[in-house]
C-alpha cells in the first residue's frame, strides 16, 4: 500500500478513502495465498490520512461512515504470522527449541512451545499444518515435534529462499544441476525481468504494438520452444554471462567488476526489451545464493566445482575463508559454460518434474468440467471447428478462428502480427471467419551465443503468432474493463482455435462449505506457456479430435477471490514420460477419497480424479525398477541426517551437500523413458467418481521406517501392484 508508506508525496493535498485494500493472505484449507479484498483496520485508515498536508494544508475524505469506523474496523491489522504461511517459522522454531533443549526445564522445548511463546501465536491447527508441510518436504523427520531437522531443513535454514526452493536447490545438486538449480531457484524468486508493455500507459496504439512485438519477441526467443518460464530465464541469464565475458574484461577490484557487471546490464536490458533494475537484482541474487550453497558443499565435490565456475563466471573467486575475492588479472580465463550447465534441457525438466510435483497441472481441449460427475472435458465446439477446418483444407496449426460476425480479421491479424493473412474463409453455416496465417520462412529461432545450436520448430505447436494475438486480447479486454479504450482501431477481437489447450489443477480446492470443487488454471498470456497448443501428427488431419492430456507443473500458486480458479506460477510443460520422475518424488496418499496417482484395473494412469493412457515405455514393470531406484536413492540420502553418527550439527560443520549415487539413478530413468509421444485422456472409465473404486493404491504399508523418515516413502514392488489389481 503506497498510501501507507512513509513517503512523503508534497503536492497531494487530499486523499479519499474506500476503506478496502487486496491483500494476499494464506488460505490454510486451501494451503496457498489468495489476493482477497477486505476492510483495512483503523490503524490503516489513520495512516492513510497522513498522506495529506505533509507539506501544507489537506483534508481526508472516507468513504465509510464514523459509526462503521469505531464499531467494525479492526483497530490494528493481523500480525504476518496469522496471514503468511508458517512453514520457515516453524523451522526456525524448532531449531531454536534444539538449542534450548539444554538450557534449563524452563525453557521451550519443542518448536510448537516457542511459536506460543509470540505476543500474538497463531492457533495449534495452523502450527500442525506447518509441520506436517515440513515432514512432506522432508525438511524434519516425519509429522511430531520430536522429529529431527534433516540436512534439507538445516539448507532450507541456511538458504535466504523460500523452502520449496531450497530444495529444489538440494535435489539440483543431487541431479548433478548444482549451477543450474541456483539459477532457476533465483529466477523463481525474483520479479520477472521482462518488459511488459500495458495501453493503460502507452496513448499510441501502434507504438503499443510494436512494444508488445519487441517484447513477445524477447519472451519467445529465450524460451526457444521449451515451453518453460523458469527455463526461459535461466537461457535469458545464461546469454547475459556469455555477453558479459565477451564486452568486458572481468578482473581487477571489486569495484571495477561491479562497474563492468552494471554496464553490461545496461546494454544487454537495452537491446532485449528488459527492465535493468530486475536483471540486475536476478545476477546479484545468483551470485549470493551461489555463494551461499557453495559454503554448504564438500569442496571435492561435483557440485563445489560447478559453483566455483558459476562464481567465477560472475567475476570472482573463493578465498580460504570462503568469501568473495576479485580475479587477478594472471588468473583470469575465458568462461566456458561445459561442465558447469546442463545442455539437456528434458533432463531439467526432470529436475522441475521432481522438485514441484505437488502443483501438477493438466491440459486438455474444452472446457475444464466443474462437477465430478462429468467424465471429462465436452468438446461439441471444439469438434465443430474441427470439422470445419479440415473440410475447408487449411492446415490446422496456422488457422485462426475468429467469430462469424468479425469482418475485419484480415486487417486485424496485419495490424497486430505485421503481416497479412494467406486466405480468409468463412464458415459455411457463417459462425466463423477463419484466417491462414502466413507460414513462416526457415527456423524461427535465432542462434544465442549461449545457444548455438538452432531450434526448429514443433510442427504439432500453434505458432508465435497465437501469443501475440492473445497478448493483444487480453490488452483490449484491461482496456474496456477500465472504459479506456476510445479512439483505438480495435477492441476485444475473440479469437479461437480447437487444439487450445486448457488446464486444471490436479490438487483441486475446498469450497467454503468444505466441499471438493475442481479447479481451471489460468496461465499467464505474456509468455510462450500462456497459449499451448497441441495439434496431432496425422497426414491427413483426422476427421474428430482426441482427447490429449498435456502435462505441466508450476512452482507456486495463487488464488483469486473464487474457489475454481487458480494462477499458476513458474509453469512448465512437460514430455510425457516426466510423469515418471513425478511418481518417484511425489507423496502417494488418498485426498479427497481420490488417490493421488495410481493404476486402474484395465491399465490406465489415475492422476487425482482424472484418468489417462500413457504411451509406451512411460511407466512399465521395466521403468517402475527405475523409478523405485531413483526414490530410494533420494530417501537414502535425506535419511543420512538423521543418523546419530552423521549428526554434523554437533560436530560444527556445515557439510549439507556431497557428491551421491542419485545423479546416475536419474540419468538411467530419463534415458529410459518416452518423451516424445502424447498423453491421451482415458476413454474407459465412466465418471471421475468411478475411479474411487477402481484404482489401484501407491501407498505402501506402515513399516519401521515412516516413524524415521515420512517423505519418499518406499513404492510397492510391481509385482504388489499386480496383485492389488487382480484382488
């Protein structure tokens, strides 16, 4: 709220009060943030006053009366710890509570003593939820306040990040992706670097196209077709260090480094339509995280070494003492990126796979269906279009839908892309006017210096030109919702195609009556994810729609004010045999009387209440011995922690991170998996609620080991699984 800053603005005079402001709080049914509007508290409202007459006379005008000020407003806002997630605090509170363990039979004892312990404690079933958060991540031991700290929950501690992040860093450097994971973990923190050109602030409309252009260009170069927001500012920063080493010379002082490092940001923002403020804070985040994490890491180790490079990289050294110190000029030498980042970038997604495989997100045509009841999405419109399509011969990715009643797509598409259309069609029952984009000439990827290798085209995607036109879209309908757009060519022009895909939240809400409700994911336009598409390979174009099944995950999500809509955060689109690396990494329970994966009787993968058909080699007998390797390797080294004789914290070191058999596991599994054919969604099962009863458990059995260690549980043998189907 910059009405309630302490800055001083000295020519505003009055200010008027809705006595309202969006606030995002943590939802604990729902378990993530949610941006809600509420009454502010009599201490906002008197802050808000004295943004008036700093300098000179002013008023305050609010639009509430006395009476509903002095009786309903709160007089103080909620303290952080009621609105915010708990899950740092509670580490923090545990840790304090081992170190007072031996102090005194006063003191706390246990992490939920020294949360009471606040002015304002939050309640015992929020500090529950906490630690039940933690055991999940694998942060403490398992769900009870006597469970140890692991040594992901001493790096989650030591780690200025959120702890989904730090341990996305922890399995980086178990993936063998130590550089790498720092980088994605910065990038996911950070605000995000692009430009993003809005008309509420540019009055001309062509100098907003060609902004929107520079910009959607900038996005889509560096994703390059990956179809992942992390991946795509991990290149954007990977080709800042390139060009940094090829414009200046990095050695010297300090501050000669910080200078070279800041106009090279200059230049590198200018040409590729970024904001400098945001690259910079992205390369100084690397650089303390880097830092950070290598304080953690065996010195011999795989992951030391890629650090040491990353660091070096960015202009300095690691003295004795483990801090910066800048490069001589007799030690200076060429950066070269081979041997410090991953050039597989599948195998990344693996990493992602693993990392936030609670926010798993499913694509599909239609509509996402609201009751349990429906089997999956109807396609009657998608079908239509479909048909119409092919009847008419256009070839499907470049075709444009737009409704029947536009007369204008031809100049339109011109206007917005910057070139024209190859044909126009219309419909024979008139519903549409479809337009043929122009087919693009040679690779649309250009070479990176941190990319040499060009990019070809999928030819199952719909093109670039989708994003910009639902870019242009999404800009025209903030315009008419705001009533801004008088004088502009062209307002809200709808556009469609059939092999859009739209995804669902595989986690589902709680409504406020406690029930399930399913929920649509709404992806961010501005980048290349925003608008996916999925066209099948066949020659000629079949005659009806599949039902594909995509797979995504995202880094976090947020809510809006309702219970079926979700933003997600940070997606990534993943190959079909990813799900594997999702299964070895992901907690395998019944919620919500659905399991969260699991086999159907005939064969079929249950993901929640949704049902799939794999292609070939995704999850067999063969690959299942792969995946099984890949989690108990995980689980072995969380479980190394809590070993009495491995207890480093009594010790004095801060050894968190060392070289372990989990990097092969994962490589053997990525290199034996199928990642190129679709997913299709299940046509065999009736109804999600069949899958109650037809689904065959990933829970093992409650052995010695859960009352250890609750995360990775061990997986059932395949053969268990066959013998649960058959009963």
């Amino acid at each position: 709220d910059i009405a309630e800053s302490s800055v001083t603005l000295p020519n505003v005079v009055a200010v008027i009060d809705l006595g309202l402001h969006r606030r995002a709080d943590h939802d604990p049914k729902r378990g993530m943030s949610a941006l809600t509007l509420k009454w502010i508290s009599c201490a906002s409202a008197k802050q808000r006053s004295g943004r008036a007459g700093r300098t000179r006379p002013g008023m305050c005008l609010r639009l509430f009366t006395r009476d509903f000020h002095d009786k309903v407003m709160a007089p103080f806002d909620l303290p952080e710890s009621a609105s915010m997630p708990l899950d740092r605090l509670y580490l923090q509170s545990k840790q304090l509570a081992e170190k007072l363990a031996g102090q005194g039979n006063n003191m706390p004892r246990t992490a939920q003593q020294v949360i009471q312990q606040m002015l304002q404690a939050p309640d015992t079933a929020r500090i529950a939820q906490a630690r039940g958060a933690n055991a999940d991540l694998g942060a403490i031991g398992f769900d009870d306040e006597s469970a140890g700290i692991t040594n992901l929950g001493h790096l989650c501690l030591h780690l200025p990040i959120e702890p989904k992040l730090a341990r996305l860093v922890w399995l980086g450097v178990l993936w063998g992706l130590a550089a790498d994971a720092v980088v994605l973990a910065c990038v996911l923190s950070a605000n995000d670097p692009f430009s993003a050109p809005s008309p509420l602030f540019i009055r001309s409309e062509h100098e907003f196209v060609d902004k929107l252009r520079n910009a959607a260009s900038a996005r889509l170069l560096f994703d390059g077709g990956s179809l992942s927001e992390p991946l795509m500012v991990r290149q954007l920063f990977l080709e800042w260090l390139v060009q940094l080493h090829q414009s200046e010379w990095l050695f010297g002082n300090k501050e000669w480094i910080l200078k070279a490092r800041r106009r090279h940001t200059w230049n590198f923002s200018h040409r590729f339509s970024l904001s400098r403020g945001r690259m910079e804070h992205v390369v100084s985040h690397v650089l303390d995280l880097a830092l950070r994490t290598y304080r953690s890491c065996d010195e011999r180790s795989k992951a030391a070494g890629q650090l040491r490079g990353l660091i070096q990289g960015l202009g300095y050294s690691i003295n004795e003492r483990c801090d910066l110190s800048p490069i001589a000029k007799a030690d200076y030498k060429a950066f070269r990126m081979d041997g410090i980042f991953e050039e597989d970038l599948e195998y990344l997604k693996s990493l992602m796979a693993a990392a936030f495989n609670e926010n798993l997100l499913i694509g599909s045509y239609g509509t996402i269906p609201t009751s349990l009841q429906e089997k999956r999405p109807q396609l009657d419109k998608q079908q239509e279009l479909w048909k119409a399509i092919v009847s008419k011969k256009l070839p499907p990715t470049r075709t444009v839908a737009f409704p029947g009643k536009s007369v204008t797509a031809s100049k339109y598409i011109e206007f917005v892309v910057g070139s024209a259309p190859e044909r126009i069609v219309a419909t024979d029952d008139k519903q549409w006017i479809l337009a043929v984009l122009e087919e693009p000439q040679g690779d649309r990827w250009v070479p990176l210096d941190s990319r040499p290798q060009r990019i070809h085209s999928d030819p199952c995607r719909l093109p670039a030109e989708f994003n910009l036109l639902a870019q242009f879209q999404k800009a025209m309908q903030d315009m008419q919702r705001t009533k801004a757009g008088s004088g502009w060519s062209y307002g809200v022009q709808s556009m469609d195609n059939p092999c859009i895909l739209q995804w669902e939240w595989m986690q589902g809400s709680i409504s406020p009556k406690g029930a399930f409700v399913r929920c649509a994911a709404r992806l961010e336009r501005k980048n290349a994810i925003g608008l996916v598409g999925y066209v099948a390979p066949d020659d000629p174009p079949s005659a009806s729609l599949q039902h594909v099944a995509a797979l995504a995950v995202s880094a976090s999500v947020h809510a809006g004010e309702g219970h079926q809509v979700i933003f997600p955060d940070n997606v990534t689109v993943l190959p079909a045999g990813h799900i594997a690396f999702i299964i070895a990494s992901a907690k395998h329970e019944n919620k919500n009387n659905f399991e969260k994966f699991g086999f159907t009787v005939d064969g079929s993968l249950a993901i929640g209440h949704r049902c799939v058909d794999l292609p070939k080699n995704c999850v067999d007998s063969r690959r299942w011995r792969f995946i099984a390797t890949l989690r108990d390797a995980i689980r072995h080294e969380l479980a190394k922690s809590l070993d009495k004789s491995n207890e480093w914290w009594v010790r004095g070191s801060k050894l968190l991170l060392w070289d372990t058999p989990v990097e092969d596991a994962a490589r053997k599994l990525h290199a034996n998996v199928n990642r190129r054919d679709a997913i299709l969604e299940s046509t065999r099962v009736a109804s999600p609620m069949e899958l109650q009863f037809t689904t065959v458990s990933l829970v093992t059995g409650h052995g010695q080991e859960e009352h250890r260690l609750s995360a990775f549980q061990a997986l059932p043998s395949w053969l268990d699984i066959e013998q649960r189907r058959d009963e």
